[in-house]
C-alpha cells in the first residue's frame, strides 16, 4: 500500500533514547515509504546535557528499528533555531538522502516552526506528533543518576533494557562537565 509520503525525517539530540521519541518514529513509519533520523549535536558528548556520543545514539535507532529506517549525523554549526539552520538540515537531507525530502516530523515544540521557513521548506510539510508519553531525555538521565532501573525501563524499549549499566556509568561519569564543543 503506498503511503502518504515518499521520504520523511526527524531532527533530535536523543540523549537519551525514549518511548516519546519511539512514539514519534513510529507514526512516521505509519505514513512514509522511507524514514530518516538525524542525531543533532553529533559532535558532542560526555557532557551532563549531552553524555553520549553520536556512535551509542545511533545504536539506540539500529537496536529498535533495524534497517527500516537511516540514521545520520548532523552536527551544529551555529545557526540557531532558526530558518539558516533548516537550510542546512534540509541540504544535509538531500546531501545524505538523495532527493527532498516532503515530510519533517517532530514533536510540538514552538522553536521548529522557523525550521522550514525559507524557500527549500516550502514543499515540506510538517507533522506535529503530539506528546503521548509524559517523559523527557533530562528526565531520563536523571533515573540514571538515583539508578531508578525500574522507572527507566517503563520509559524504554525493552531491546534497550541491556544497555543500562553501561549507559548509567557513562551518565554518572559526565556529572559536572559542561564543556561544549558546539560553536
């Protein structure tokens, strides 16, 4: 059955990986042929906002979803929120995916909106997932830090569940670093 739309992508840290972000992915695979995830902040990790690298967040992505969807990297340059930083999120799509893309999905957050307000974004539509999971990647980092193993788990997937020690130590060992590489 063809869907909806022919290429989609999302645009996230992913520090780390949740069920609200599952969600999201999930009801883009529901209507686009193929889908792409772009890691932002890819340059940066073993920071308390960003602990791990673009290697393990891409992991959480091929753990879950195999080859059903591409994940890239997308590192900051600078631009801010804004229509300059969806140019590049938009010639970094075409550049790694080949062709426009005609969907950007995210969830609601107001300061995306910009994103897509020049010219390249023109023929994009935007798909709001509204928030169906009350959690947060702070908030997940923050079970790692009272090792609340058991909330953790009902915030994540289960093909997940194994990396929680390893992703617990390198939380607890980025406590107090906040250092950026970020321009």
């Amino acid at each position: 059955m063809k869907k909806p739309f022919e290429l989609g992508f999302a645009v996230g840290r992913f520090q780390t990986f949740h069920n609200g972000h599952k969600d999201m992915i999930d009801k883009a695979l529901a209507v686009c042929s193929r889908f792409a995830v772009f890691i932002g902040s890819s340059q940066e990790c073993g920071t308390e906002k960003n602990p791990f690298s673009y290697e393990i967040r891409a992991e959480f992505f091929r753990r879950i979803y195999g080859e059903k969807i591409s994940v890239f990297p997308l590192p900051d340059i600078g631009a801010g929120n804004n229509c300059a930083w969806g140019e590049y999120v938009l010639d970094t799509a075409i550049e790694r995916l080949g062709s426009m893309p005609d969907l950007f999905v995210t969830g609601k957050e107001e300061r995306r909106a910009e994103w897509l307000s020049g010219e390249k974004g023109k023929n994009v539509t935007e798909l709001v997932v509204p928030k169906t999971v009350d959690v947060s990647a702070a908030r997940m980092r923050e079970l790692f830090i009272c090792d609340d193993h058991e909330t953790w788990k009902s915030y994540s997937d289960k093909r997940l569940w194994e990396l929680y020690p390893v992703l617990r130590r390198i939380v607890l060992g980025c406590r107090g670093v906040t250092d950026t590489s970020s321009i």
